[in-house]
C-alpha cells in the first residue's frame, strides 16, 4: 500500500480550485479498514465544510446507516470481512437513495469499473490528490440531486397524469350517464334503469369471467343500450296500449339507430355501447332483430344486455303494463333460457340473483 504523504492534504492551490465548486451541506460516510488512508479522506471533506463519519468496515458502516441518514457513502474496495463491493451491493437493496464513491488500489480499476454498472457513482484510485476527490464528491452528489429531483418530478407528473386522467374518466361517465337518460326519459319515468342496466351488465360480465377492464367499461357503456330511442316518435314511445306491427318495426330500428350515433366514436367505451346498443335483443335462437344473429354470432356483450334489460323491464312500470314481481320475471325468463337468453350467462344470472337483486334495490326508482 502506498504512504499518504502530507501532499495530499488541501493546500492553499487545491482550496482554491476546490471552492469554484458548489459548497454541499451533504452527510458523507467514509470507510475504510486504513486507519491512515480514513485519516486523509476525513480531513480532506472536513476541510470543505462537509459533514461526516467514519467507519473501520462494512459491517460496522451497515450498523452506522441504519440510525442516521446519509447523503454519500465513500467506501474502500478491498477490507477485511465484508468488501465495498457487497456493502455496495446491500445498500443498493435498502438505501436505493444514497449515492456511493469508491475508493481502490491500481490493481482494483477494473473492479472499481465493474462497480460503476452496479450503481456506484464513480471511483478514485489510490493514491489520489485532494482536489480529485473532491470534484468526485461533488460530481456524485450534484448526480444525485439531480436524480432525486427528476424521480420526484416525474412522481408529480404522474400524479398529475393520474388526477387528469380521472377527471376525464369522470366527465365522460357524465356525458355518456346524461345521453342515455335523455334516451330513457323519452321512453318512461323508469330513471335509473339505465344506471341498473351498467351495473347488472358490470356484474354479469365479471361473473362470466370477462377481462375486469372490459367488465368496468360495460358499466359505462351499457346503459347506452336504448340511446337510439332518440330517433323514435313520441307518439310510438308513449303510446299506452300495444303497438301494431308497423310501429313495432319503427321501435325495432332504435337498435340500427343507436349503433350509427355510437360507432361513428374512436373511444373503445362508446364502440363498446355501440355493439351493445345494436345487440341487445338479438335472441339465441335467431329470432330477435335487428339481424336475426343466433347463438355466439351475437357478441357476448349482447347476450349480457339482453338478459339485464329483460330483467329490469319486466320488473320495472312502463305506461303500457304494470311491474312484475322477481318471482314471476325469473319465471318468465326460464322459460326463455336456450331460446331467448344464452343458458350459460342466463344461469349464472339466475345463480347470483340475490346480488342481482341487492343492486335493483340500492338503486331504485
């Protein structure tokens, strides 16, 4: 090992050249199992108003940082015990914020090197002048600052993302909410069967096993299933007693009409809507409209919505027919399992009725 010689200590040329450098109010660590080589680092970083401690070893420096808090860690490759090399790599694990410098022989350099891929801010090769060191000192702290700040920017920026991102999530639940119930109060005073209708669909679908992200876009989407109501008369939607065949044919294309205002959207929730608007009386058996789709030609989406809306309509006042009771509605709709319904979807709806039930409640007309 090489002798420090008094050389090494900051004279007035390297105090100089030193303090052109940002003055830091960092907490530094240094250790090294050489009492003369701790020695010389510790009156060098003393000299430029650093604050710091000093530790014979890696294990004596692993009891020091679990009580106090430190900025950089200036730590010797080769000690006895455990090396620089592994306290590095523990502090890395647990104190992903401190910044290290290591300090090593001539024969370490490609070890010191192999440290800079681990995370370690750079390293100074013995014998080192002052000034060197301490432009590294800088040099790491400066990096580390700098490293903080923008993992701290971008924690805002992602917050900031999130915040936004929720606000538009938010007022576009909204606008969709307030456009499918400008379509059902048109047609009855049933207000939020549309809002039942998102959360029976949410519900189905998860149950199904659908994706969770396709299961809370159907809550959103869903209650657009009727929106092309708006495109029917009055005089067809209100009408109190049963509809002759050529007004039924006019309600039928509510279906056609909903699916062009939607599918004209690049949002994936009202392209979502705009299948389900198209979709949701469509029949297993092939005998509903708009296209007389059979079994799983109609997408999933629909075979959902159609389940939900006949539940909720057979159960809900309309001017032309008074509420079933749940009894007589799921008696109907067995009935109608493998010709009108999907059996599966239409089973599992029967299965889980009391959540079904639990939701009609909480949202009531």
């Amino acid at each position: 090992m090489k002798t420090f010689t008094s050389s090494l200590l900051p004279g007035p040329a390297t105090m100089k050249q030193a303090t052109t450098l940002p003055l830091e109010t960092a907490k530094l660590l240094i250790v090294d199992d050489d009492d003369q080589v701790r020695n010389v680092i510790s009156v060098i970083v003393e000299s430029e108003g650093y604050q710091f401690r000093t530790a014979d070893n890696a294990e004596a420096a692993l009891v020091i940082l679990q009580n106090e808090s430190f900025d950089l860690v200036v730590s010797d490759i080769n000690m006895t015990g455990m090396t620089g090399v592994e306290l590095l790599e523990t502090c890395q694990r647990t104190y992903p914020d401190l910044a290290f410098l290591m300090v090593t022989g001539v024969d370490d350099r490609n070890t010191a090197i192999d440290t800079l891929h681990m995370g370690a801010y750079g390293y100074v090769t013995k014998p080192f002048q002052a000034n060197e060191l301490i432009i590294n000192i800088t040099n790491a702290l400066r990096r580390r600052r700098l490293e903080m700040e923008n993992r701290r920017h971008r924690e805002e920026l992602e917050l900031l993302v999130e915040e936004r991102t929720f606000e538009l999530d938010k007022s576009r639940e909204e606008t969709i909410l307030i456009l499918s119930k400008a379509a059902e109060f048109r047609d009855d005073e049933t207000a939020k069967h549309t809002i039942r209708m998102g959360r029976f669909c949410e519900t189905l679908a998860r149950l199904r096993g659908l994706p969770e992200s396709l299961c809370k876009s159907l809550k959103i989407a869903a209650p657009l299933h009727d929106v092309g109501k708006i495109g029917i008369s009055d005089t067809i939607l209100l009408k109190p007693g049963k509809l002759t065949p050529e007004e039924f044919e006019i309600i039928k294309t509510h279906c056609e009409i909903g699916h062009r205002i939607l599918s004209e959207s690049t949002s994936s929730i009202l392209q979502i809507g705009a299948e389900i608007a198209l979709t949701h009386h469509e029949k297993f058996d092939g005998s509903g409209y708009p296209r007389g789709l059979q079994g799983e030609e109609i997408p999933v989406i629909g075979r959902i919505a159609a389940v939900c809306d006949v539940f909720d309509a057979l159960t809900s006042e309309r001017v032309y027919k008074a509420a079933s009771t749940v009894e007589e509605a799921l008696e109907i709709m067995r009935d109608g399992s493998g010709s009108h319904f999907d059996p599966h979807i239409a089973g599992l709806f029967f299965d889980h009725i009391d959540t079904i039930l639990s939701i009609k409640q909480t949202l009531s007309d």
